[in-house]
C-alpha cells in the first residue's frame, strides 16, 4: 500500500465535510416550503439584540417553533407580527426566515464556514 496518499487524507476529508454542510443550506432553499409564521415573543440575552420565537404550522399540521436573530426578520418585528419563514418539509423543525433563505452567499453568515473549509482543504491538498 501506498502510505503517501494517506497526506490528502485530511484535506479530503475537510473538502467533504465542507461540502455537505453547505448542500444542506442548498437544500433547504432548493426544496423548502415558504409558510407564514407569527412571532410569538421576543427576547433579551444580555448585551446583544433581541430573540425572536417564531411559530409557523407545518403540512403536517403540527407546531414548530424557531428562534430567529435580529438581522434574520425584518425590522419592526414584534410579538404577533407575521413573518415567512422557510421549512424542509422532510424535516419540518428545519427551517429559517425567509430573509435568510433567500439572502446572497455573503449576508448568509454560517455558508463561510464550509466555503473557507473547502478553500482551505484545497490549499492543505497544494502544500501537502
């Protein structure tokens, strides 16, 4: 057995992570359910902006619930405001607002981290 191939081992291993994490963002914006949901409350933790919790129904008939960030609904939100939101329906309790969704890759703050993951995978399969 060829034991230096096993030096691309953990780049190929980080460019695969990377890419299923960010298909699962795909995923959800390719085959997602846009439903309204109601804000149901709205929090306060610590020095940062505020929580929203916002309730939507599934097909299935069933309640969810999700927490949103400041900058995920838009401004103006308070409890009993509509806001849409988008759900897998294969599994329901994913879902984000709509805003998020339908955001462009750099306003989407948790699609960095398998793109830098990828990048760097390629540059650790370059220099090993």
């Amino acid at each position: 057995m060829d034991w230096s191939l096993l030096k691309f081992l953990p780049a190929l291993l980080l460019f695969t992570g990377s890419g299923l994490f960010y298909d699962r963002g795909r995923l959800l914006r390719r085959r997602g359910v846009t439903v309204a949901a109601r804000c149901i409350d709205r929090r306060w933790q610590g020095q940062g902006g505020p929580t929203y919790v916002l309730g939507y129904t599934a097909q299935d008939g069933r309640e969810r619930v999700i927490d949103a960030g400041e900058k995920e609904v838009p401004p103006g939100i308070r409890a009993g405001s509509e806001v849409l939101v988008c759900y897998d329906p294969v599994s329901p309790e994913r879902a984000e607002p709509l805003q998020v969704t339908e955001a462009p890759l750099w306003r989407r703050g948790y699609e960095w981290i398998p793109a830098s993951m990828g990048v760097g995978a390629v540059l650790l399969a370059l220099i090993a």
